[in-house]
C-alpha cells in the first residue's frame, strides 16, 4: 500500500473512492471519509474561539503538549516554566547555566521569538509529557544574515542538533535527533535523524532548503514500534511550499518498552561566538491522534501553502472541533484557508476564511485528498 501511495499521489484527485478506503484502512479510528469542513463560525483571529463543523474529522484529537509563540514572555528574560506561560500549557525546564531568552530582535509571528546565544554552551528548553509512542511537533527556525549554524567558527566545525524526541529522562530511553549542519556558510544540509546505541535503527540524509534571513518552518513525526515505527519530516518556506524532506517506514525499536517523554529544542550545538539564532510558534502533541491538527494556510491545497499556523484544539469530535485561533504570521484581513488533518494525516479541502473575519458561508467543492507520502498507521 505504501508503494501505492508513493506512486500515485498526483493521480488521487481522480479516485476518490480509492482514497476512502486507503483512508479507512490507515486510520487508527476507522475514518472512513476523508475530512472535509461545511462551517467555521467564529472570528479567525488570533486568540479567539472558532468552532468548525464538517464530517469525518475523527474521534480522535492531539493531545497538545504546548504551544507557544512567545508573546507572554518580556524582551531579555529567561523562558518561563511558570503555569500559563505560554499559549498552551508551559515549559517544563530550561537549561541550568546558559538560559534561552524572549527576543524582540526577531519574530515570525507577533513581536517575540526565542533566542539562542550559542556564545555559550548549553542552551536549551524542554517540554515533558506522559510516555506516547506518537509525537509530533513544529516550529519555525530563524538564522540570521549575520549569524551562521553553531560550530562555524569552532575548530570543530558546525554541529546543530535543533530538535530532539527523547524518553524521559533522557538517556534512559531510545531518542532521535535532527541535524543542522553547514557545509560550507551558509550552504545547510540536514541529517534526517540521529540515533543513539539504545536499539532505534539508523536512517539516511536527507536535504533541506533553509538559507539565512528566511524563516523556515519543520515539521517531524515519530512514532515508535518494535518493527514497524515511523519517522517522518516535512518543510516550507516563503519560497518553498510544503515538501517531504524525511519518510522512513518499518523503523524498528528494539526496546519494545521504551515511550518517548520529551521534546527539546535544541538538543545540542557547538559554541560559537557569532551563532545567535531564534526558534517561534512551536507546537508538540502526542498522543493516538498526534498527526491530527488544526491549521491556516496560504493555499487552498494543503501541499502547495508556503505558510501555515497550527490551531490549537479545546475540543475535538467527529463533525466539530472547537479551537483557539493562532494566527503566525497572517495579518489581519488576509484571505486564507482552513485545513483539518485527521489522525492519519489526510488533509481536507483547504476552507476559505479571511484573518480577523470568519469563514464564507459556503463549503469548498470538492478537491485533492491528500495523505503524507508513505504514510502506514499501525495501532496497537
């Protein structure tokens, strides 16, 4: 089925049928019908509730473990792990010696970011959750014109794992990191994953398109299984629409008991004295329904947006989701699409909204269902 998908995902605009039952058959909830929205009510700005009603969306939401674009914070201060600090939830530790900060300097949504200083050693935040075989997360990722992938200036070289899953505590568990390296400034490669000796098997390179002075956006998804685990990567950019960058099936995990327990951002880089680069609108759900989520783009097709914000969910069922609108870096009065992705990954038709308004009153026609490529749930 998976060969199926790859080969034929241009062409499933023409069988919807077929798509129904791949559908139906990857679900972890039996979905039948791919998603599709019949009404927004509520106004699309930023911190507002919108309900949206429509069919085969799931019963099964994410289990949003935080969300924060970094507003709550004040310019110059160390990130809080205090309740309520971010949107959603809130840190759980930041690093003991060099502390990350709220930056004004640089923001893709808003007027704050997250800054690391990588002038020292060290610097990191990290969120906990409850074990989950399933995580997902997203985050937008700045370097600066002036500033360059930690370890260019160290006789080391360049070394930048900015993301990292791991059980908790780390290294207890089997964890993955992603990996930034510059080969040469400011050319960037990624490393799609790398593995510790805990019994997570290796997997290839892959590439990647961020240049300086570009915000770029990852998305990675990992669920852990003995033999039929799942890593996989995505990115956009304003120039680059939303691209598969990581699809590794049939992962294995030789710890059978292992769960993952934590999200770390970043999970290492070499001192450098001139690396100063920002993270924003990060988002990590586990959970059954970790793939499941709520998003804006800038593209009635999902695949084709260079630009999305995640919605948070307050409530998720089946025909309506209730959520709270994070708008990224829409301005108010944009025209924009609303996209439902269920817990297998198929995206709806991309309903039109305008920012700071709310949705038409009519329902899309029917267009591409689209799934991520390769993608095989396997439920427990």
């Amino acid at each position: 089925m998976n060969a199926l998908l790859m080969a034929n995902r241009n062409r499933f605009a023409f069988f919807p049928s077929l798509i129904a039952i791949l559908c139906f058959m990857c679900s972890p909830t039996g979905t039948l019908a791919a998603p599709a929205i019949t009404s927004v009510e509520g106004t699309v700005g930023n911190g507002e509730m919108i309900t949206i009603t429509g069919t085969g969306f799931g019963s099964t939401g994410p289990t949003v473990a935080i969300f924060d674009d970094f507003e709550k914070g004040t310019n110059g201060s160390v990130i809080s792990i205090a309740s309520g600090s971010a949107s959603v939830n809130q840190w759980s530790v930041v690093s003991p010696d060099y502390k990350p900060t709220y930056s004004t300097i640089q923001a893709h949504s808003g007027s704050k970011s997250l800054l690391i200083d990588f002038s020292q050693q060290g610097r990191w935040t990290q969120v906990h959750f409850s074990g989950a075989s399933r995580v997902y997360f997203s985050f937008w990722l700045l370097v600066p014109s002036n500033s360059c992938v930690p370890g260019v200036n160290n006789p080391d070289g360049p070394n930048w794992k900015f993301a990292m899953i791991s059980g908790n505590p780390w290294p207890a568990s089997d964890h993955t990191t992603v990996f930034l390296s510059d080969l040469p400034n400011p050319a960037f490669t990624t490393m799609s994953v790398w593995y510790d000796s805990a019994g997570i098997n290796t997997g290839g390179w892959g590439s990647s398109s961020i240049i300086k002075a570009r915000w770029q956006r990852y998305e990675w998804y990992f669920y852990g299984h003995t033999s039929a685990g799942i890593i996989q990567g995505w990115e956009l950019n304003s120039s680059t629409a939303r691209t598969q960058i990581q699809n590794q099936l049939n992962v294995y995990n030789l710890h059978s008991h292992d769960l993952w327990g934590l999200v770390q951002f970043p999970a290492y880089a070499r001192q450098d004295s001139v690396a100063k680069n920002y993270y924003d609108d990060i988002y990590v759900a586990t959970g059954a329904g970790a793939l499941a989520r709520v998003e804006i783009g800038n593209n009635s097709t999902y695949s084709r947006c260079t630009n999305l914000a995640v919605i948070t969910p307050n409530s998720w069922g089946s025909n309506s989701i209730t959520a709270t609108v994070r708008q990224g870096s829409f301005t108010a009065g944009s025209s924009a699409y609303l996209f439902i992705i269920d817990a297998a990954g198929v995206v709806s038709p991309g309903y039109p909204v305008i920012i700071g308004s709310g949705g038409n009153s009519f329902a899309p026609a029917p267009s591409t269902i689209s799934a991520p490529t390769g993608l095989k749930i396997i439920t427990n």
